[in-house]
C-alpha cells in the first residue's frame, strides 16, 4: 500500500515545493504588512489545507490531517488571537 502513495514523477515535489513557496510567501507578506508573527503563522497554516488540494492535487487524509493540524495550530494560538483583538498583540520588532 505505502509504495502506491509514493510516486517517482517530479510533478508531486513541484507541486509540494510550490505549495511550500506560496505559504511561505503569504506568511512573509502578512508580516511584512502587520509584523504580526503569529497572524501570519495562523493564516499561512489555515490556508495551507485547500492549497494542499488545489495546487498539489494532494489527497483527501492528507489535506483532513493538514486541517486538523491548522485546527492545533489556531487553538494554541487562542491568546495570541485574543491579544490581536484587544491591540495588545507585541507586533515584530517591539519590546
């Protein structure tokens, strides 16, 4: 089973580079604007499961463990969030 899951086609480790690159890419987008981190941690991962899908054709248990792993990553990120909307959120660069 697990040799049917592993491809020797360059087009899964484009896609998956590809799909790598745009979350990187929005995260330093985010915290370029905001230089909040932890906004473009959680908008990065929280994205990363329907691009998983759409750009690397990844299927269905590996974009459900990439949402649920998004879910952790917000939930551990519940005071940060709550920081963020009361404007208290240290922003990068501040002490």
């Amino acid at each position: 089973m697990w040799h049917s899951m592993v491809s020797t086609s360059p087009r899964p480790r484009t896609a998956n580079l590809t799909l790598a690159l745009v979350c990187l890419a929005v995260f330093v987008a985010v915290v370029a604007l905001t230089r909040y981190v932890s906004l473009g941690s959680m908008i990065a991962v929280v994205l990363l499961p329907p691009l998983a899908r759409v750009l690397s054709h990844a299927p269905m248990p590996v974009v459900l463990a990439a949402a649920a792993t998004a879910v952790l990553v917000v939930l551990k990120h519940l005071e940060n969030l709550k920081r963020l909307a009361r404007g208290e959120e240290r922003k990068l660069g501040s002490r």
